[in-house]
C-alpha cells in the first residue's frame, strides 16, 4: 500500500475514533443530567438521548470494524490491475473525501442502515433516519372536532399555534397578539406563548408611550435590536420586572377587505439577544399577519354563522313555549330566558300595558346580583322617560349610560351601578304597527352589542309581539263573548260575574257554595305528543264530562287556557269533595279519540268551600292554591282547602 493512501487511512479511522469519543462523552454528560435532573420530562429525555449515542457510537465503531475486515477481504482476493492505473482502496478514499467536503451532516439523531451487497454497493447506500416518529406529526387529541368548536375558541387554538411557530423560527423569548381597541384606548392580550414567569397577569393594558401602542395607534412596525437595560420598562409594557431583552419586533394586523389604515391587532416578538431581528424576520411576520387576518375572516364568517344558528334555535325555543297561548307572564319569562343564553346581559327588563292600574309598568326585571333598580308592578313614567319613548314612536333606543342624563323608568328608580356603566337597548314589542310594550337589556361594557346582537334582541321582541297582541285581544273579545268557542262553556269574564252573583245569593239566603278548579294533567306533554288538537281534543273531551256531571243551575266556565271552573251551588266542601273524585275517576278511565289517535289524560282538582260574605276574589285565590298544592303533589288528585 504507498505510503500516502496509508497516510489517508489513518487519518480517517482517528476521524472517526474522534467522532465515536465526542458522542459518548455527551451521552455520558447526558445521562449524569438524567439521573441527577428533578424534573421528570428532562431526566426521562436525557436519559434516552444518552443511550441513543451511546448506541450509535457502538453501531459506527461495529460498521467500521466489519468494513475493515471486507476490505482485508478483497484485497487479498482481488489483484489491483496495475496497468490501468486502477486502485479500489484509492478510489474508496477519493470518495469518502468528497463525501466529508460535501455532505451536509443532519442534525438530527440518526442511524446507519445497511444493505447486505457487496462492500463497494454497500459504502454507497447509506440512508439516514430521523429519530421523529410518525406519532409527532399528529394533533392532539380533542373532545370534539375543530370544526364543532365554538368560533372563539377555535380562533384562539389556531392562534396559539401561529405564535408558537413564530416563538420557534425567531428564537423569541415571548411572542404576543394584541388587540386594538381604539374606542377604550386599550391593547387587550388576546393570545401568548412565553418562557417568562414576569410577564403581565393583567389582560387589558392601557395604551401608553410604549413601543406596542404606537404601533396599535399608528400601524407602523417596529423594530429594535439594541434595547437598553434602563429604558426596557419603557419599551415593553407587558412585564412586570425587567427581562433582559434586547431586541424586539412588532407588526401590525389589518383586517383584511378593510380600506382602514388602523390596525385591529399587533403581533409582538422579543429576544435576549442584541441584533436578533432584520429585514427578513420583517417578511416572515408579514406572512403570519396576513395568515392572523385571513384567520379573522374566517372567525368572523363562522361567528356569524353560529350567532344566526343560536339566533334560530332561540326563536324555536320561544315559538314552542307561547305555542299554547300561556299566561302573559309565562311568556315574559320564556323571553328572557332566552335573551339570557343569547348575550351579556348585567340586567333584562319587560315593560307592558298594566290594565289593573291603568298604565305602563314593568311586568317583570332580571338582574345579576342584587342591585334593584326597578321592581314588578312599578309605573313607568311614560311621558318623561327614555322606555316611555321607545314605547310612543314605537322605535328602538340605545343609550350610552356613562354618558346618559334621563330618566330611564321613572323617577324612583334607584342610582345603581347598572343604570350608570355600559350599554342598554330598549326594544318595542311592535306588532301590526302597534307597541305592545318593550323589553330593555342593559350590560356594564360600554361595547357589549354589536349590530348583530341588537338585530337579534329585536327579531326576538317581534317574535313575542304577537303573542301580546292575541292577549289583547282576546281581552276585548271576552269582554263582548260569554262563552268558550272551542268548549262551549262560559268565558272567563261572564264566569266571573256569575260567581259574584251565586255568592251574594248564597249570603243573602244562608246557604252553602263551592267552587271547584279542573286542569288538565300535563296539558303541555299532550300538545307535544299529539299536537295542539291533542290538547284541544282533551279540553273539549273534559268540558263534555263537566257538562254532563252538573246541575242545570251550576256554572262551568274555562278560566284559563287548560283549567275549568265549576259553581256548586247550595253544596258544602265535603259534598263538593265527593262530586269531584267522582268526575277525576270518570275522566281517568275514558279514552280521548282524535282523528285517529286515541289516548287516556287525567284531570287535577282543587276545591274551597265559601264562608259568609266571601269575596269572588278571596274564593278564587283559596281554590288557586290548593290546586297548586295538588299539582305539586303529582297530580291526578283532589285537594280541599
């Protein structure tokens, strides 16, 4: 062999002798830190890596070994051709020459895998394998699909991620995404990915001399790559001690489509290390702001989506509860009941026409806490205040309260946070070109209601209009009609007449009354399963058991949607008790055929008895309340007061 191929060779096997000691005096150092290492992610990751190198050392020092031997092998097997000036040693060295000049080593970990050739194919069909597996390259997993989400917090992961990419490629020690909030002069934290402790626990800061506001004011990106100790307080605004940092960068975020030069957002990377950024991060982070922006629009687009779907499924909700026509309180509470799961809210009120007391007052308020400012069955001042003129122009209102000087109810209404602080919309119940009322939301934040949320408080007040309007209506019918057109019996109205009179006819000739209320047993599981002429095949089937069980002097009234009230004349309770078991049986076992469905319903009972000189009201309101009692009980039963 000449003396210089031999020269080569040694070189290259202390090379790789050089080689296989550095990875094992690192797999060494990293297995001491593993051992030693308090946290359990570092000690079980140092202790792997360690191994790995020490089992790469040992894989070279083996293929070197077995390499040697192959080409002792072939030397001795095979003569070099001379003549042709052919050497297989020789140009083995050339090439493993070119090789180390040329080859750019991986970073990464890595193996040798090798194919069983010949020693020449062999030395050429080295692969290298990242010690990545394919499990790295899957998301997490989620309890639900991205795409079932609620747009927020979807936003807000693809954030997260966008930043962490940033904080990777720019080397950051924190990256942050701030909104802009022009209106309160505000930079709101809206997303960050950090290796400081320090950094501010405040969500909201006010805007500033620092160097993330003025980009927020005037949407010019920044950057700075020698920061001074002193001055870094002044610079950065979102730590609450001193960092160390050197360099930072900043870039405005536009919504895209917009012709506005001010930005909606800032993003805002730092560095320990002077002279961290130049003219290229600048070009990266034009593309992650643009990539944050398309991420708005499609936040915006889905958000909107999911607002006019909750919007949807909110006006079904309410449609189904005033389907029946209930009480006009009921419907009142269905309302915000549904307003309370459609926006923020700090308070709900519905102000109606009160016909006991003649004018306009509030018929029912919500309010978080206990700050009242306003109670049930409180007058309005319909001429002097802000609800008195959303009710006469028949028009929505909006009011800035911080900056609001008006009565909103009335003068009454007591000085609290709510009415002084935030945002409150008035909305009229309009129906047929007629106020039926309105409904009045109110919130602390100044901002709380956007176009779409005072949309969405209006299709729902307009919803409900209608049902205000039936009441009304029916009000002025039976005031003109005695009898129920789908029962047959006595309205309300007269039924109420009726009663006075059987009472005062009963003081007057000392003899025993008593009245008795029939409801139908879970009237609104019957509409449900059988639809409304369920129900009303039910009442009609109830009201011809009514008829047929009474005296012709008694009185059957319908009283209310799914209730009856009976007069038994000239009877005493326990009599009265006696007839109305009778009637609850007689109803549980008959069958309610309509069309062709046919079903069993059952009847609750209440009775009271009247003492002399009772009242119509006094009677009505002792009978109400053990029917409440016999309802609580579970129904299909009488009570007597």
């Amino acid at each position: 062999m000449p003396e210089n191929q031999q020269g080569l060779l040694q070189t290259n096997m202390l090379r790789n002798l050089l080689e296989e000691a550095v990875l094992i005096g690192v797999g060494v150092l990293l297995v001491f830190l593993g051992v030693f290492s308090k946290v359990p992610l570092t000690s079980i990751a140092s202790v792997g890596i360690g191994v790995f190198l020490f089992y790469t050392a040992y894989k070279s020092y083996r293929s070197k070994f077995s390499n040697n031997e192959v080409d002792e092998d072939l030397a001795e097997s095979e003569e070099p051709e001379e003549e042709e000036g052919y050497n297989r040693n020789e140009e083995y060295f050339e090439e493993k020459q070119q090789e180390d000049e040329y080859t750019e080593r991986p970073v990464i970990p890595f193996k040798r895998t090798e194919s069983p050739e010949p020693a020449r194919q062999k030395r050429e069909s080295v692969q290298i394998q990242s010690s990545f597996t394919a499990d790295d390259f899957f998301e997490e997993k989620r309890t639900a699909p991205m795409s079932q989400a609620e747009p927020q917090s979807e936003f807000n992961n693809l954030l997260l991620k966008a930043l962490q990419i940033v904080k990777e490629v720019c080397f950051a020690h924190s990256v942050t995404f701030f909104w802009v909030k022009s209106e309160t002069r505000q930079l709101v934290i809206e997303g960050k990915i950090t290796d400081s402790s320090a950094f501010t626990s405040e969500r909201k800061i006010p805007f500033g001399p620092d160097i993330v506001s003025a980009i927020g004011i005037n949407g010019h990106p920044q950057m700075i790559n020698n920061i001074l100790p002193e001055t870094e307080r002044n610079i950065l605004s979102y730590y609450k001690s001193l960092q160390d940092i050197r360099s930072f960068i900043g870039v405005p975020v536009f919504y895209a489509g917009e012709s506005s030069s001010q930005p909606i957002g800032v993003l805002a990377v730092d560095s320990k290390a002077a002279d961290a950024y130049g003219e290229e991060t600048f070009a990266m982070l034009s593309h992650m702001s643009k990539l944050i922006s398309s991420m708005l629009i499609s936040y915006t687009e889905k958000y909107d989506l999911f607002a006019d779907v909750k919007l949807i499924e909110a006006v079904a909700t309410l449609k189904r509860k005033i389907s029946d026509h209930p009480p006009v309180s009921a419907s009142v509470n269905a309302l915000s009941g549904e307003l309370e799961n459609l926006i923020t809210w700090e308070s709900i009120t519905v102000v109606l026409y009160d016909e006991g007391q003649r004018a306009w007052a509030v018929a029912s308020t919500r309010v978080r806490g206990n700050d009242r400012f306003v109670s049930p069955k409180q007058l309005v001042d319909f001429d002097g205040s802000i609800v008195g003129l959303a009710i006469r122009s028949n028009m929505l209102q909006t009011v800035n309260l911080s900056q609001n000087s008006k009565i909103i109810f009335n003068d009454h209404e007591s000085t609290s946070d709510v009415l002084k602080h935030g945002m409150m919309v008035i909305a009229p119940f309009s129906s047929g070109g007629k106020c039926f009322g309105a409904v009045v939301v109110s919130d602390r934040n100044a901002n709380a209601y956007s176009k779409k949320d005072i949309a969405a408080i209006q299709f729902l007040a307009s919803t409900i209009a209608p049902e205000f309007e039936i009441t009304e209506l029916n009000t002025i019918l039976n005031e003109h009609i005695a009898v129920d057109e789908l029962t047959g019996t006595l309205s309300k109205k007269y039924f109420t007449s009726r009663l006075h009179e059987e009472l005062f006819r009963a003081t007057e000739r000392e003899e025993d009354l008593s009245l008795v209320f029939v409801t139908v047993h879970n009237a609104a599981d019957i509409q449900q399963r059988y639809d409304v002429d369920g129900k009303d095949g039910a009442l009609i089937h109830v009201a011809r058991h009514l008829r047929a069980s009474i005296r012709p002097y008694d009185v059957v009234a319908r009283v209310d949607a799914t209730t009856f009230g009976i007069v038994l004349a000239d009877t005493i309770a326990n009599d009265a008790f006696l007839w109305a078991e009778k009637l609850r049986m007689a109803i549980a076992g008959s069958v309610v055929t309509v069309g062709k469905k046919s079903f069993s319903i059952s009847v609750t009972i209440g009775v009271s008895g009247a003492s002399s000189k009772m009242t119509g009201d006094e009677i009505v309101k002792n009978v109400s309340h053990v029917l409440d009692l016999a309802k609580k009980a579970g129904g299909n039963i009488v009570r007597v007061f």
